[in-house]
C-alpha cells in the first residue's frame, strides 16, 4: 500500500517509491536523500503538529506536512 | 612564493567555517545551523614558502540545484579560478559529503577531501577506513577536526602536493549514449565537456545560458534526444546513479559501534520539541538570557561610569592647559566626551554578557529547533520557519538579522523576514528598556527586582513576536501576496561548544563590532546633541523650539516632544535616545549622570512621565523604524527603495498606532 509521507506513524520505517510535485522541490528532496529505494521514518513531531522532522540519509530533516505529501512511501512488510 | 587557490566545498553545517576561520585566522562567525555563509569569502594563510589563497563557498548539498547558495557555490567551481577543491565532509555523516566529492570531482581535477569533526565521530563510535577511501575516491583524505586544530598541517601538505586526477566517469546507464552525442557538440569548453553535457540533459538554463557558445547542439537534434527519453525522469535518473556509485565508494568504509548518542540527541529533541514544553522552555531560554545579562550587568556599568565621570575634570584641566578656547573644550567634553562615555558604560556590559550567551546558544544547536517549533505559525502566515532564525539574530543586532535572512530561498518569504526584523528589539535597545521598566514597573527596592525586570521584558519581546505574525501576515495577504514556498530545514547534530572560545570569539566578532560602531555614531551625535541644546536663537535654544515644534505629536501618542525628539536623535543608533532625553529635560545643556538611577526618575517624574507615558515610550522605543545602519543593511538586501521605504514607515506605524491605543485607553 502506498501512503504519502506525511501521512506515516511516528518511529516507523518506511521506504521511498517516488518524489513527485514541482521541479525545484523535488530536486530538493533528492539532494536531501528522499531517493527512491532509500529508507526513511518520521523521528520527530513539532508542537502544532506540522511541520514533522524525518531521519534520511543521517541526517534529520524538518518538512512540513504540505511538502511531505509529494513524497510517496511503503512500509517494507508490505 | 608559490601561490595556490583553494575553494573550500562542503555540505551546509560541517565547520567548514571553523575551518576557515583558523586557517586564515579570519572572523566569520560560525553558528550551528544550514546556511550560515551565504557568500564566499576569501582569506590567506602562509605555510612554508606557500601562499594559499582559500576561498569558503556556501554549503551546498549538491552542486546541480538551483538555490541561491548553491547558485554561487557552483558557478564558483565552473569559472576554474582556483588551483585545488577541498571537499569537507562531516565524519559523523560521511554519505551525505560523498555525493558532493563525486559531483565535485565530475568537474575537478585536483580534490582533497577533508573529513571534519573526526573527534565527535569517534566519540560516536564511528570508524573510517582513510586508506581504502582514498583509493576509492582516487583523491586524499584528510582527518580533521578543526575545533581541536588537528590535522590541518596535514592538510596544507596535501593540498600543496595534491596530483591531477582523471575527471570522475560516472556509468549514468541509459543516458550515456546521449552523453557521448551531446559531448560532440559541445566545443571550446575548458572544463568536463561530460559534466556539461550532464547539465544539457536536465535541460539546466541557467548553464545552458552561461555556456551558450559553446554548446553547439542544433534544435531538431536536441528534440529527437528528448523524444526518446520522453519516459525517462532524467533528473532523477542522475541522482539515483550518482547514488549508486555513492555506495560503491563507500562500501566497507564506515563502521559504527553503537548508536547511544543518537538515542541521547533524539531524547533531548523530543523534549525540546513536545508538545508541552516546547514553547514554555523556548521563552524559558530567552527569559534566562535577558535574566543573567540584566544582573550580570549592573555593576560594571555604574563602575564604568563613575570612571569615566571621574576623568573628566582631568580632562578640562587638559584642554585648559592647551589652551583650547572654552566653547570648543565645552563642545569636546560636555557634548562628544559625555555622550561617548554614556554609551560605552550603557551598552558594553549588557553586550560582553549577552552575546557569548546568545552564542552559545547558536553553536549548540537551539535556533534550529526554535524554528522547527515555530514554523506551523509561519506557515499560517504564508511564510517561511527560517524566519524563526532571522528573528533571533535580530535579537543581536537587526543589520545581522537582515543580511541572515539570505538562508530563505524564496525571494517573497526572504522580504516579509526583512520588513519584520526590526519587530525584534536588538542589543541596543535593551538596556534603555530595562532602565524605564525598572523605574515605572518594577519598584527601586525590589529584591525580586531583575527577576521580574527580565519576566516583563520577555513579555514585551513576546509582544514583539505577535506582531511579527500579525504583519507577516498581513503582508503576505496585501503587498508580498503568495502561497508559502516549500521548506526543509536540518536539525544539526547538538554540538557542545568549547566555552573559552565562544566568548573570546562572541566578543571579538560582535560585541566590538556593534560597540565601535555606537561609538562612531555617538561623537558625532555628542556634537549635534550639544549644538542643538547651546545655540540659541531670539533667547531660545534650538532645542526648544525642536520639542514645542513636536510635543503635539508627543502627547497624541502619550508622550512629549522631549521624547519625540530623543526618538529622532537616536536614529544613527537606538543607544542614544535616553542621554538626549535627559539632556532636554534638564536643560544643563550636558548629558547627566546615569550611576543614580532614583535620581533619574525623579527627574522623569518631575516632567510629567506616568505608568502610561512609560508603557507608551516602551512601545515605541520596540517599534519604530530600524537604525540607519539597519536601514542601510536593508537597502542593500532588497535591492529596492520602495521596500526599504516600508521597513521605515511600517514599524512607525505599529508603534504610532500603539500608543494611541493605550493613549485612549487609560
């Protein structure tokens, strides 16, 4: 099943099947590590919620929910 | 003497500055977070016969992207004016460094990898294997860790002695074949024709009009190229590639031990962001910080004071015996020396205590995290959570605060952060606050007296905040109109700063800095402030006719035409404003002492100042327009009269329509 990033529980790992959305923010996304194939899960939620902060590529990354949401995900027992 | 070119590379927050900074023995200030130098600097270091010129480009995840840092990082490394790249990669995280290394490498031919902070990566239980990287790279490695000043011999001896490589040839799949067609028609390019032929494919403009000349490819044929690869996302195709060989090169390089710190640094990110007690411990730390300064402060300053008071019969005697004539030593002593030593006894204590603190701060990792907490507001304003880091240097200073609002991409969210800055009371404003709340809000004899001092100053800076929303908001839905623009921000690795070196090099950077340039503005201010109050016309000092000419608008907003004036006096820097204040007040003519702060109230008391009139100066010291020095900062930023104009007029008009509130309130 596939579900958006911003979408996915908090301390689960997920895996990276495709970046989507405007030029600029998904070649953003692929400097950061958002690769396809990569490994990724959401470590930790701001106070309001959004944005949510995501461990990639050894690197903890804040995104809000709005941009998370070009970035589609799988959980690996799927 | 041999002469070699340096351009420093490396992804954003891995002490590439430190790096900098004690190699050329310059003064950039480092900060623990992304996107700190946002130009390149250049600086020197001899060695031995050598002369190495380096320059320190912004961080940059990638060098292909398009974002304003990596513009200038990039087009760095195209021009080729430089000998050697040093790629610096941070030890703890060294995958996310490699992909930079082989970018660079795609372009370079002498590179040296630095890997940085290699004392927190063993102390992380991280191993690297330099031999077998260095013959995967094909390049030197270096370990280094520029706090410690290890390895960085080591690292002038490979730089000096760094041999040509082969440009990196990448196995890009299916889009060689295109490769090879585009390179034929790329001519006259001094650099890898494979790396622009890259750049051709992703169909980058921005290289594609630099290079115009020498790309050769003829329309029809380009056409064709992208017909066939209609179904390929060829951006895409690059990074998953240039991945692969990431992978390669670093397989059997890197062994970790255990991951306790990480668990430790999440732990601490988890409170700092929670729910409950992430905004709590955020005003929390400002509150703390305006605590310790405002009683760290008190003593030196009227220590400071009494001094420089004490020398100045001396000086008089001083100017007698030059026979200096008595108007001229008045105008010296009464108007430059008196203003001059006012500011330094106000302001350099408050400053030598606030900054290393507020450094201290910085370099551990806070901002960041005060960003990340706050970002849901911005977002609710159409705005950007860097913003967050804009408003806490504006703290410091709001020239700073508005040359760091760079670190935001869209030009739109970059202005609103800039128009808001001064919404943030700098340094300078601070104990001019502190002064009148102490007097009207606190009590003399208070015991809990800077306890409280610093828990109504957080108030108004919160005060402060809100605004900042509100306008940002306003902006954004008025003049700067726009959706929010995408936003990624890093949460750096906590990094304990070494004390000592935090103050030295807080107080070396900024406290000077901001303290030499309130002294050039206050001599000349002493001499204006002095011939406004001496010269008389008809009987009547100018100063006289200044404050009836002003006290109507003065009391529309609570105030009088003293402080009207003081306000406009203090336009060079905000410093200034309470000495000219007194000096109207009392009419003598000369700033008056400030050691006796009872006496001080007495005399604002005894000219008609209240609760209200207090609240009401407050209000408008926190928001008018910004400094010159700020305005002038801004100019430069914007690019744009009409913008700077509205960083003028805005906050003048949140702090005018204020005080009229309070005005008709009370």
């Amino acid at each position: 099943m596939t579900i958006t990033l911003d979408k996915i529980k908090k301390d689960e790992e997920v895996l990276i099947k495709r970046v989507q959305g405007e030029e600029d923010i998904k070649r953003r996304f692929l400097d950061l590590g958002f690769v396809p194939g990569e490994k990724t899960k959401c470590v930790l939620v701001s106070p309001f919620k959004d944005p949510k902060a995501y461990f990639i590529n050894n690197n903890i990354i804040a995104i809000r929910d709005k941009d998370a949401k070009n970035i589609e995900v799988f959980y690996e027992r799927d | 003497m041999k002469e070699i070119k340096v351009a420093l590379i490396g992804t954003p927050n891995v002490g590439k500055s430190s790096l900098y900074n004690i190699l050329t023995n310059n003064h950039v200030h480092t900060g623990n977070w992304a996107g700190k130098t946002v130009d390149f600097t250049r600086g020197e270091c001899i060695k031995k016969k050598t002369k190495f010129i380096f320059y320190d480009l912004p961080g940059t995840y990638s060098i292909i992207s398009k974002s304003k840092e990596e513009v200038v990082a990039t087009d760095f490394i195209v021009q080729e004016d430089f000998d050697v790249a040093v790629v610096v990669t941070d030890a703890t995280s060294l995958e996310k460094g490699i992909t930079l290394v082989l970018q660079v490498q795609e372009m370079v031919k002498k590179v040296v990898l630095c890997v940085n902070l290699i004392d927190e990566a063993k102390k992380k239980g991280i191993d690297i294997d330099k031999e077998l990287l260095s013959n995967n790279l094909g390049c030197p490695v270096v370990f280094t860790s520029a706090k410690n000043n290890m390895g960085l011999d080591s690292l002038l001896e490979n730089i000096e002695n760094v041999l040509e490589q082969n440009y990196l040839d990448i196995n890009y799949g299916i889009l060689n074949k295109y490769i090879n067609i585009i390179n034929d028609d790329i001519v006259g390019y001094s650099g890898n024709k494979k790396w622009l032929s890259l750049r051709v494919l992703e169909n980058n403009k921005h290289y594609r009009e630099m290079f115009r000349d020498k790309i050769k490819l003829d329309k029809n044929k380009e056409k064709q190229i992208r017909e066939e690869l209609l179904n390929v996302d060829i951006p895409l195709e690059i990074v998953i590639k240039m991945k692969r060989e990431v992978k390669n090169k670093l397989k059997g390089v890197v062994k970790k031990n255990s991951n306790n710190n990480l668990n430790k640094e999440r732990k601490i990110d988890k409170i700092l962001t929670s729910k409950i007690w992430g905004i709590p411990i955020m005003l929390l730390m400002l509150f703390g910080l305006f605590y310790i300064t405002i009683i760290g402060a008190n003593y030196p300053s009227d220590i400071l004071f009494s001094f420089f008071q004490s020398l100045e019969d001396n000086l008089i005697d001083g100017l007698n015996f030059l026979h200096i004539p008595t108007v001229i030593g008045d105008l010296l002593v009464n108007g430059v020396y008196k203003t001059l030593y006012w500011v330094i006894s106000v302001m350099m204590p408050p400053m030598l205590i606030f900054f290393p603190l507020f450094s201290f701060l910085e370099d551990l990792g806070v901002l960041p995290r005060i960003a990340f907490n706050m970002d849901k507001a911005f977002s609710k304003c159409n705005a950007c959570g860097k913003q967050a880091l804009t408003m806490c240097m504006g703290i410091g200073c709001n020239a700073v605060g508005v040359t760091g609002a760079r670190i935001i991409d869209s030009k739109r969210e970059r202005i609103i952060a800039i128009l808001t800055n001064v919404f943030m009371p700098c340094n300078g404003k601070f104990p001019t606050i502190i002064a009148i709340i102490t007097m009207f809000m606190v009590g003399l004899n208070n015991i809990y007296g800077s306890l409280i001092c610093a828990l109504i100053l957080t108030g108004f800076i919160f005060l402060g905040i809100v605004v900042t929303f509100g306008i940002s908001y306003l902006l954004s839905k008025t003049i700067l109109k726009g959706e929010a623009s995408s936003f990624t921000l890093e949460l750096p690795p906590y990094r304990v700063p070494k004390i000592l070196e935090t103050i030295v090099s807080s107080i070396k950077n900024r406290a000077i800095f901001v303290l030499v340039r309130a002294v050039k503005v206050a001599i000349p201010a002493g001499v204006i402030i002095w011939l406004v109050a001496n010269v008389n016309i008809k009987g009547l000092s100018i100063m006289e006719y200044l404050v009836d000419f002003l006290n109507p608008v003065g009391l529309m907003l609570g105030l009088d035409g003293v402080i009207i004036l003081a306000l406009l006096l203090g336009f060079p820097a905000n410093e200034i404003v309470v000495p000219v204040m007194l000096m109207c007040y009392l009419k003598t003519s000369t700033l008056i002492d400030f050691t006796n702060i009872e006496a001080l109230k007495n005399i604002l008391i005894v000219n008609g100042w209240t609760i209200k009139t207090a609240i009401c100066f407050i209000l408008l010291m926190l928001f008018h327009y910004p400094c010159s020095t700020t305005m002038l900062t801004i100019k430069k930023e914007t690019g744009s009269l009409y913008y700077t104009l509205i960083a003028f007029i805005l906050p003048l008009l949140v702090g005018v329509i204020l005080c009229m509130v309070v005005n008709i309130i009370f």
